[in-house]
C-alpha cells in the first residue's frame, strides 16, 4: 500500500476505532472512496455526493493544507493524508 489516511478521533466512531487504513489511490477521491470502501460507515461524513468537502472538515497531505479543496489532486507512494475537523466556538 502507498498512501496512508489518518482518521480523527471525532470519526473514528465511524471506522470502527481504525486510527488508519492504507491505500493505493491515486488521487484524494479515491483515497476517500477506498476510506468510505474499508469503514462504510464514514460515507456522507467527509465529502457530499457532488465530491466537496464538507463545512467544518479539513484534509492535508503530508501537512500541506488542500485549499482550495480539489478532489483531483495527485498522490505519491508515501504520502499520508490527515483528515481533520475544524472545531470552532465562541
């Protein structure tokens, strides 16, 4: 595998406590369709059906931020892909 996603721990509830799954996606949509694939309960958590990204969540690779969101960004064996959500208050 090359490509390793990192689940938060506000959804790993959803992946059945996986911190991680391995992947050899070549793009950060298919990354997300092999995490939706290995935890089925993650779908309609991360991205909506149209390919964006929800409100409130934030993905990098390699701790470079993807803004603005594009789901056809290219992957590399070795990258690590950090799914986050943004918590705000007030």
């Amino acid at each position: 595998m090359g490509v390793t996603i990192i689940i938060p721990i506000t959804h790993r509830i959803y992946a059945n406590g996986q911190k991680q799954i391995e992947t050899d996606s070549k793009n950060l949509k298919e990354a997300i369709m092999a995490l939706y694939h290995a935890c089925p309960d993650m779908k309609g958590h991360v991205m909506d059906k149209n390919n964006r990204l929800y409100a409130g969540m934030e993905i990098a690779v390699n701790d470079d931020i993807v803004f603005p969101w594009n789901p056809e960004k290219p992957l590399n064996h070795g990258d690590e892909i950090r799914i986050s959500s943004i918590i705000t208050g007030g």
